[in-house]
C-alpha cells in the first residue's frame, strides 16, 4: 500500500510538474482500489486533468479545473425549498408546467469551491436513480432532472439545455457546468409528457389548468407574494404567465372575440382574439407577469417595435377595454406596467382575473398611412458620395432619412441644382462638339468660373 501510495505521488505530482494536496491523492488513491470518497472537504489538482470523485450515495463528480481547487460537498437533509417549486432556466425556449414534482431523495447536496467566483472549471454532474422506484411513482425516464436552487425564484432552476438522462444507466446528470457553486437536489415530474410541455386553452379539462402550489409554511410568503416561489405556465399559442402567489390554486386561459368587444374610443383592435383570465382564489394577493405573444401581422402595420401598440383592459364597471399606459408598479397601484419587447408584451399586474386585447391608436395609422407617400419623395435626397451598405437587406429594408428642416433648406434652388447636376453637350449636325456653358452669377470683380464638359460622338451612341 505504502509503495503504491508514494508510486501515485511521483507519478502524477512530480512528472507533472505541480504539486497536489493530500486529500486528492487520498481521492486519488481511493479512486483506484474502488473506494468511495467521503463527503467534505477536497482538493482537485489543476492543469485540466479528469478529477473523478464518486461518493457513497452514488452521487459522481467530474470536474476539470486550470487551477488547484478546495472543493466541499455535503449532504443537506434540509433542502432550501420543496421539490415542487420547479422553473427552467430558459422559461422563454422551455415549458415544465404540466405535471407534480416530487425530491427522489429526501436531501440535497451543497457543493462549494473555496475560490470567489470560480467560473473556469469544466464540470459533470451525475446521480443515479432506482427504476423501481419510477414504476412505482409513475415518472418516467426522461422526467428526471437535476435542479439548483436559485434563491431569488424562491425554487429549483432545471437547465434543460445541459440536461442528460441514461436511462440504461438509470443516470441524470447536468453537463458542462462552469461554476460547481450550488445547491443541488434530484427531482422527478410526474407527468405524461416529456421535456417541454403546455397547457391547453380553456375551461374544463385538466390539460387547461395551471395548478399554482401553496407557497412553503413561511408568514412572510402567505402574506407578501414578492416572497412567494416563482411558478411559471405556458400554453400552447406561446402566452405564459409568471406568477407568485400567497394561496394554492387553479388558473385557466381562454381566447375571446374581440370584434364584439368594446374598445375605447380612438383605439382599434389589431387581433382578432383577445385573453382572458380566470382563478379559483380571486380575492388572493398575487403578484403576476403575463406574457403576450406579438406576430408580425401585428407589429409591422403600426410602427417598428410596437411603439404604437397598446394593451386594453377590460373595465368591470363600463364593461369597456381601455388602454393602460405605461406606468410602474408600487404597493398600492393596481395598474399595471407594460413592456413591449421584440416579441412578446409583458403585463406586470396583482390580479389573476383579466381580460386583455391588444389595440393600437387608430388616428396615428390613418395619420401614417396618409403621409406615407410623399415622405417617400421628400427623404429621396443626393449625395455626392454614397455609401454601401455591408448588408443589401439592411440597406433596402432601412427607412429613409427624415427631411431637412425648413431652415436648414437652401434658399436658392437653380444655385443648388447647377451646381450638383453637369451640363448635358449634344452634338451637332456635323459631328463636332458643341460646347454648353453653365454659369452663376456671383457678384464679384473676379472672372466667374466656368464648367466645361466634353462628350464625344462614339460616346453618346
């Protein structure tokens, strides 16, 4: 044993060039005789060689790191929060919504590095699971996931793009990892679908409800939602809403006909359906962002960027949906603050119990349609040296100029054309040149300049 422990040693830390701590060359060592590391404190040797370190319960760690590295993994048999509080990282490309999560071991593991921000290590990690214990939860495979806590959504965060199941193996790991720094936990979804998945719009069926959890026994999270975990649902046309909720419940989107709508007075409908919102706890505190999905047909009619799209919302009293401005949202303010980004509106409101269609101004689109032809003569202006484009799309699709102001304008228009356009020579009968000369009066001693240009025959024909 001791000759092989000071044969590792030569081996690895001398022929290297570096030195290694005592504890990897114990993980080292017990990596070799099939030995299982302890949790705690250890060190991964630098120079980006594989560190392999499998603990007892099965959990492995594959890490490479430029840099020596004091690592510390310990078990928690308290998580940070239930394994029902489950969001992807990428709410925008991914749906978890469907379905009950449930922690296939009842802890979770801290993972630390000792150095402060840690971002330059290139690590794995993989846990296995028992497939019996699958049958019997009704989870599949492929909705096994390894999540980190994140503590500003109050919940587990699945990055669904690193995200690798072997079900040979009965393995799921997360890939690639450049920081091991977190709070991990083995979660399992009960659900029919796989991966991403979206709830139906409607009324009365399961496929239809998103099901908001009741937030974990803590005062301040049934009294404050901006303490409340962050639940995510995303229907299948693309709409989602991010909620924080003080209660448990039961959250349906449908579409509506805005054509028999009525809409404030100068604005129209650009959609021919609108949203409409229904819960099972009206009354409850809830703090919400609804996310509207924008198409083309939509945008580009009115403005670039949306600027002149509008969000109406229906009011109770006068049964009219009229348009909210823009404002930002405070603790006594239920208006609500809009956000028109590229392809999506957001809606940050406190009601789950909404009706939403998107307008736009109808005196601005007449206004712009009306004017849209002659500013298109007007912006046509020359240059005495034009420039290219990089890109021909972006040169044809760009808008023209804005026209000059009127006090920017040249007074003297015949001195302004003269001096841009040359002179055009005919020739004449006899095939010699004939000479036209352009001048402009200017009021001066001097001899006044002349512009000569010469065409010959061959060049005209």
């Amino acid at each position: 044993m001791r000759l092989t422990f000071f044969s590792l040693f030569s081996l690895v830390g001398v022929s290297r060039g570096f030195n290694i701590d005592a504890s990897a060359i114990r993980a080292a060592e017990a990596t070799r005789l099939g030995e299982e590391p302890h949790f705690g404190n250890l060190t991964i040797p630098g120079q980006m060689q594989p560190t392999n370190l499998v603990f007892p319960d099965g959990l492995r760690l594959l890490v490479y790191s430029p840099n020596a590295q004091n690592i510390s993994v310990e078990k928690k048999d308290q998580p940070s929060a239930p394994a029902g509080f489950v969001t992807p990282l990428d709410f925008a490309a991914v749906s978890l919504s469907s379905g009950s999560w449930m922690a296939i071991y009842n802890y979770s593991w801290n993972i630390s590095i000792q150095a402060e921000n840690a971002d330059d290590v290139v690590a794995t990690i993989e846990m296995p699971y028992d497939g019996h214990v699958l049958e019997t939860l009704s989870i599949r495979h492929e909705n096994i996931f390894l999540g980190r806590f994140d503590s500003k959504r109050g919940g587990w965060v699945v990055d669904a793009s690193r995200s690798s199941v072997d079900s040979t193996r009965n393995t799921s790991r997360i890939i690639g990892l450049p920081s091991l720094d977190g709070e991990y936990m083995l979660l399992g979804r009960k659900s029919v679908y796989s991966h991403s998945s979206f709830i139906q719009p409607g009324w009365s069926s399961e496929l239809s409800d998103f099901v908001i959890m009741d937030p974990p026994a803590n005062s301040q999270e049934h009294i404050d939602p901006s303490k409340a975990p962050v639940q995510i649902g995303t229907w299948i046309n693309g709409f989602q809403l991010e909620v924080r909720s003080c209660k448990r419940m039961r959250v349906n989107m449908n579409f509506f006909n805005s054509s028999n709508a009525k809409i404030q007075e100068g604005y129209r409908a650009v959609s021919p359906y609108g949203y409409m919102l229904n819960s099972s706890e009206a009354d409850s505190k809830v703090a919400v962002i609804a996310r509207l999905p924008l198409r083309a047909s939509q945008i580009e009619p009115h403005s670039l960027g949306g600027s002149r799209l509008r969000v109406a919302q229906l009011d109770p009293a006068s049964g009219e949906f009229r348009v909210t401005h823009h404002r930002e949202t405070n603790g006594t303010s239920a208006l609500p603050r809009i956000r028109f980004l590229p392809r999506l509106v957001e809606i940050e409101g406190s009601s789950m119990d909404v009706q939403w269609i998107l307008v736009a101004s109808e005196a601005s689109s007449s206004a712009s349609s009306a004017t849209s032809s002659p500013s298109l003569v007007v912006t046509m202006t020359l240059s005495p040296q034009p420039t290219i484009a990089d890109d021909f799309q972006t040169a044809t699709a760009s808008p023209p100029p804005s026209p000059p102001r009127t006090a920017d304008t040249i007074t003297d228009p015949s001195s302004s054309v003269s001096s841009r356009i040359p002179p055009i020579i005919p020739p004449t009968e006899g095939g010699t040149e004939k000479v036209m000369k352009t001048e402009r009066r200017i009021k001066s001693s001097k001899r006044s300049r002349m512009r000569r240009t010469r065409f010959s025959k061959s060049e005209i024909l």
